[in-house]
C-alpha cells in the first residue's frame, strides 16, 4: 500500500474489506 497514493483512501478500503468479509460470511 503506497501512503502517498491519493487513490488509496483509507476509509474507502476497509469499506470494501468490510463488504467482502460480509458477503464472505453470508454466502
């Protein structure tokens, strides 16, 4: 993970770990 990469936002990646864990968990 490169800090210096605006594209890579924080917020928005654990969002999209988030929604992968739980569609992993349901399915």
């Amino acid at each position: 993970m490169s800090w210096d990469n605006p594209a890579t936002d924080m917020p928005t990646q654990v969002k999209l770990l988030l929604k992968s864990v739980m569609l992993s968990e349901m399915s």
